[in-house]
C-alpha cells in the first residue's frame, strides 16, 4: 500500500508520476569503439552520493555494455538501489545494464538540472529499495521507478532550488577537493622520508627495530553479545578502527587469550590475510580490545622506532609494493610474519622519527577538521535536497 500523501500543495506545484516527466535514454551501441565512445561505466565506478563520476573503464580494454549515455544525462544504478548511486554524465560512454539512463521528457516540464536532485531525495530511494527483487542482488525496475510519485515546482522555482541545490553540491565538491590535496601532500611527505637513505639512515629488518612481531589469538573464541571487542581484520581494513565491525568477547576470555602479550597505545596492527591485507594502524586509543591471528602485531622497540613512523612506512607506496610482493596465495592472500618481520626499511633518527610524527599528527588534525567540515556540509546538502523538493 502506498503512503497517504498530502493533498495541500503550494502554489503552483502539482503530483507528478516520475514516468510523467522523465524517461529512459534509448542510445544502443553494438560496437562502442567503432561509434567513437572509448570510455564504459559499472556500477563500480559510481560512488554512493557522489554526483560525479570519477572513474570507468577503457572501452579498448573489452566491454560487452550497449547502454549509450551523453554529458548532462543521469545515471541511476537500479541494483541494490539502497547503495544510493546517482551521478551526472560529464562526457559520452556506454554503461552497464545495471544502470538506468535518464532524461527529462521536456524541458519546460522538467528542468534537466533538477533531476539528478529529485534522484537522490529518501522519497525516490526508499520507492527505489521498495520495489526492488532479489535477495542476493535485488533490482528495481522501470515499470516501478516510473510509478514513483513526487511534488513538482513551477519552472522558475525549479531553476531557483537547482541553484541552490548545485551551490550546495560545489560546497561539498570544494571539500573534496581540499582532502584529496592534502592526501597528496601527505602522501609527498611521507614518500620523501621513507625512500630517503644516507649514512645516517641506514635500512634495517623491521625485526631489526621491534620488540616482537608476531599475531592475534589462533584459539576460536566464544563470542558474547557485549564484553571486550574482538578485532577481524574487516575492523582495520580501512586504515581506521570501526568499532561496528568487532565480535566481542568476556573479560575472562581476553585475560586468557593475551596471556602472551597485550597490544597497547604505540603498538602497529597490520592486516595480514585477506582480499585487504597491508593496511597498518598504530593502536592511538586505551580501549581494550583482543584480534584475530589475520591481524599481525608489531612490538615497536621505542629505544629505536616510533609506532607511528611504522604505520606510516607500510602504508607508504614503498611499504605496499613489498606487501603486494611478499603475499602468497590467490584464493586468500597472505604476507606471513616471517616475511613481514624482513621487511627492509629506512631508519631515521629517533629525532628526525619523532619531528616527522609532529608533522603527521598537524596533517591528521587538518584531516579531521576537513572531515568535519564535509559532514556537516553533506548533512546541510541532505537537509535542503529533502526540504527543498518534499
């Protein structure tokens, strides 16, 4: 059944169905290379929120997708619509059958500009995930979209919220930009450090410099429902800990699972096995917690090396190429820790390590006011995308 909607409008607007004013691209192409598109878009390549696409595939590289899009159209990805992918074309390519091809009906109806807003409303969502089948991969379908029920404005007031909704979405876009220059920088920075060596930076074993590099618990625990968090490596795998993402264990069964060592502030993870395995994180928290045997522990020796400089090492180009190259196996790859433990790196002076931190903990801060900044920003987009079009 569907939901009672209000029957008061404002001046002016009117109901609309979705298949009213909107409707699907209808460009093929059988041969893409040869119709002059050398670019083709998966759903992979469509970031949840994100209005722009910011990477595809090369059509040369072999591609069996026919859907044509062109700049201005919109793509709509109709398989697990809860994902939220909506992005507008900025160049021509063919895309996969997952994604729907939009366009307004006309133009006086429907500005083009507003309808990538109208896609990203919870209304058009939760319609989307409402009539999608599927349980593995579910799908929405046309003959539902166009169902979908929605307040439409007066063309001068269309043009006024895709204004303010565009100024909004360069708000954001700013941000993004400003986080991925500062990733770079930080990336340069840590890049000259780790791929420096002289006299006075001599390379060593990371065994050389630690105090202990071995792994978490091989024992399966018993799991509780609340306790002492337990860390998979899916806890990690993103460079920062998500505490959603954690088992959790008794007191009793983490006091018998650390009985060798327990990892504490200053102390490196590293995700040894799996589809992400060579990410590191320094332990920059008191909370207690325990880890599976795919997560590796490195003991720093804190007369030699920093925690931090370690992290930042492995997560550094030169640390991910020796990750990628000592890994075995395709199924489920592993870096063992004997392998880990001759990892070869620079070694500065515990000064210049501890200068070098100071450093990384000023880009760190900035990170986070520029995370903070783009959430409240996002929120603020969220906010009048859904005000403005309800």
């Amino acid at each position: 059944m569907k939901p009672e909607v209000s029957k008061t409008l404002k001046a002016g607007w009117r109901r609309v169905k979705f298949g009213d004013v909107v409707q699907l691209a209808k460009g093929r192409s059988q041969d893409p290379l040869a119709d002059g598109f050398d670019r083709y878009v998966g759903l992979e390549h469509l970031e949840p929120g994100d209005l722009r696409i910011r990477s595809w595939g090369n059509v040369a590289d072999g591609v069996t997708f026919t859907n044509v899009f062109q700049p201005g159209q919109v793509l709509f990805g109709k398989r697990r619509a809860y994902q939220r992918k909506v992005a507008v074309a900025d160049f021509s390519g063919v895309c996969s059958g997952d994604i729907y091809v939009l366009e307004t009906k006309d133009a006086q109806l429907l500005l083009p500009e507003l309808l990538p807003f109208i896609c990203q409303t919870d209304a058009f969502f939760d319609h989307a995930v409402g009539t999608s089948a599927g349980s593995l991969s579910p799908r929405t379908n046309w003959t539902s979209l166009a169902d979908f029920e929605f307040s439409l404005p007066p063309i001068a007031e269309q043009k006024y919220a895709a204004q303010v909704l565009g100024a909004f979405e360069e708000q954001v876009e700013s941000v993004k930009e400003a986080i991925e220059a500062l990733r770079k920088v930080k990336a340069a920075f840590v890049e000259r450090l780790v791929a420096t060596t002289s006299k006075s930076r001599p390379i060593v074993a990371l065994t050389e410099v630690c105090l202990r590099v071995t792994d978490g618990t091989h024992q399966p625990p018993a799991f509780t429902q609340q306790g002492v968090p337990f860390f998979l490596v899916k806890t990690i795998s993103s460079g920062f800990v998500d505490w959603t993402c954690t088992n959790f264990v008794s007191r009793q069964t983490f006091e018998e699972l650390t009985r060798r060592v327990k990892p504490k502030r200053g102390d490196v993870l590293y995700t040894a096995v799996g589809a992400t395995y060579g990410v590191a994180l320094m332990v920059d928290f008191d909370e207690t917690f325990v880890f599976q045997r795919h997560i590796a522990h490195i003991i720093p020796n804190p007369q030699k090396i920093v925690g931090r400089y370690i992290e930042e090492f492995l997560n550094s180009r030169l640390g991910k190429r020796l990750s990628d190259q000592s890994a075995v196996g395709s199924a489920q790859p592993t870096v063992t820790l004997k392998s880990l433990s001759n990892f070869k790196l620079p070694l500065p002076t515990i000064d210049e390590q501890r200068a070098f931190v100071e450093e990384i903990e000023k880009i760190t801060a900035a990170f986070s006011t520029l995370g903070g900044r783009l959430r409240s920003s996002l929120e603020l987009r969220a906010k009048a995308l859904n005000g403005m079009l309800a």
